[in-house]
C-alpha cells in the first residue's frame, strides 16, 4: 500500500518508485533465521519430550524456548509478508524514500547531499530465482549509529530486491551526482529559461 503522499513536500516530484519482488525478498529475509530456528527445535525437542512424559505437560522452564522457536520459524515469515504489502520506495528530485511498517506507518529517507556511498547487489535468491532482481544499499552521513564492542556502526539504508537493480542504480546515481553539484553550483542544471535555484530540475536534460 504506497503512502508517500503523506511526507512529499507540494512541489516534490518522484522520477521512480517501486516496490520488492515477493519471492527474493521473502526467501532473502528468512533462509537463515529459519535455519536456526530449524536447528534450534531439532535442540528443543528431545528435552520437551522427556519433560511432557515425565509431568504430563511442558515445563515452564522450557516454555520461552519453546516460543522463541516458534517465533523465529512462524512469527518472522509472517511478519515479512504483513511489511511486504507496506513497503514502497521512491527516488525524488530530493531524496530516496523508504516507506514501512507493520501497523503503522514508518518513512526514512536520504537526502541526496547526504549521501556518502551507494552500490548494487545481487544476492543469492535473486540470482537462484533469475526475477532480474537486487538490492540498493545506501550509506548516509545521517545513517542511525549504534555501539557495538564501543564501536560505532553505521546502519545503511536498503531498497530491497526491486526490478532492474542495476537500471535503478544507475539512475540514483545520476540524480544523486546532478543534485549535489547543483546545491553547490546552483542553475547550471536549471532550465535557461527560467534562472533561479526554485526552477526545477529534469533528469532528461543533459
């Protein structure tokens, strides 16, 4: 469900957006946390067993486990395909938009100026299921940090396995490169006949 319309400012215009294929993004986020929950019930089990026969129902004490469990195989699948229908993204003539979230709504975005690094993957499933699909990773001098070891960690910002990664990449590129040397030049990419930092810039226009 796109609801960029909420956060574009009156005058923001999108050049492209678009949203993740099911299949990469679903098999990408969920491979190995079902792999552990896998190996995690396969630890679990034997002791259930043992605790059911011996007081004729699960131990509390092994009840959290349990849950753990059957979240990481069940809850996390789930919870992928509830954010699926909500995630959208969207290259403006300002910034990369990222819109999520379960219930409700959460939008990031990237200015361009802000932006500090960019590259294209394609991951395993998308190269397994051949749907033409990759990831966009970009790193931001506002990324959100957080310690770890007491090391700060950048946290980039991810446009997760939407058509023709590579197209798209070259494209944010563009629009990214253009909009910073126009903040710092302003009108050399503004339209002649209309002089002036508000004009409006056009990707077309080379």
């Amino acid at each position: 469900m796109k609801e960029l319309d909420k956060i574009l400012e009156a005058d923001e215009r999108v050049f492209w957006e678009g949203g993740p294929k099911f299949w990469p993004y679903f098999l990408t986020g969920i491979t190995r946390t079902s792999l552990f929950g896998l190996v995690w019930m396969a630890f679990l089990t034997p002791f259930i067993i043992v605790s059911s026969s011996e007081t004729k129902g699960l131990d509390i004490f092994l009840t959290p486990f349990l849950l753990v469990g059957l979240w990481v195989l069940i809850g996390i699948p789930i919870y992928k395909v509830l954010l699926y229908k909500r995630l959208h993204y969207a290259i403006t003539e300002k910034r990369v938009i990222i819109q999520k979230g379960v219930i409700g709504r959460d939008f990031e975005y990237i200015d361009f100026d802000q932006v500090t690094n960019a590259e294209v993957t394609v991951g395993f499933w998308d190269k397994v299921l051949k749907q033409n699909t990759g990831s966009i990773i970009i790193s931001s001098a506002g990324s959100f940090t957080y310690p770890r070891q007491e090391h700060p960690v950048s946290r980039p910002y991810t446009i997760s396995n939407i058509d023709n990664p590579y197209d798209v990449f070259k494209f944010f590129k563009q629009v990214s490169y253009d909009i910073k040397t126009d903040i710092q030049y302003p009108n050399k990419l503004r339209p002649e006949e209309n002089p002036g930092y508000q004009t409006k810039y056009d990707p077309n226009k080379r």
